[in-house]
C-alpha cells in the first residue's frame, strides 16, 4: 500500500521582530499629574466599568457596543473635568 505524501515547504520566512521601546519609571506625560486627578489608565478603566454596566442594563444584549463606549466616555470625562473645575 503506498504511503501518502505529507506536502514540504522548500521556501524560507523572514519574519521581522518587532520590540516595544523601554518604558522608564517616570515617563514624560505623567511627570505634572497632580496625586488627586486619575491617571489616563485609570479614565480608561472606569469607562470599561460603565461600558459593562450599560451593557448589563440593556440586557447583555450585544451589538451596542461603540454607543455604549462612547456613553460611558462622555459620562466619565464629563465627571472627571467637573471635578477638576471644582
């Protein structure tokens, strides 16, 4: 009975590595934070936050999610510079 013949790749890849710059310690755009106002990490954690609770009170019904996100941004930025104002 013949065996059947597994298929060889004769060319080469080149596959270029792409490495992320060093982060140091003290990055230039969080040096003037003050301690009380929320890094942009965290501005972007509590939009997930309320991004999900409007998902969950619409159901989990998916397909809304930019309208969701972008609720939950305006929502959050908008608390965020009326604290700063305060």
């Amino acid at each position: 009975m013949p065996r059947a013949k597994t298929p060889r790749t004769t060319t080469s890849t080149n596959k270029q590595v792409i490495t992320m710059p060093e982060v140091s310690s003290t990055s230039p755009a969080r040096k003037n934070v003050s301690p009380n106002s929320p890094t942009p990490i965290d501005l972007e954690a509590k939009i997930r936050e309320r991004a999900y609770q409007l998902y969950e009170e619409r159901g989990r019904v998916a397909g809304q999610e930019n309208e969701d996100w972008l609720q939950a941004e305006r929502e959050i930025l908008s608390r965020h510079q009326h604290q700063q104002s305060a």
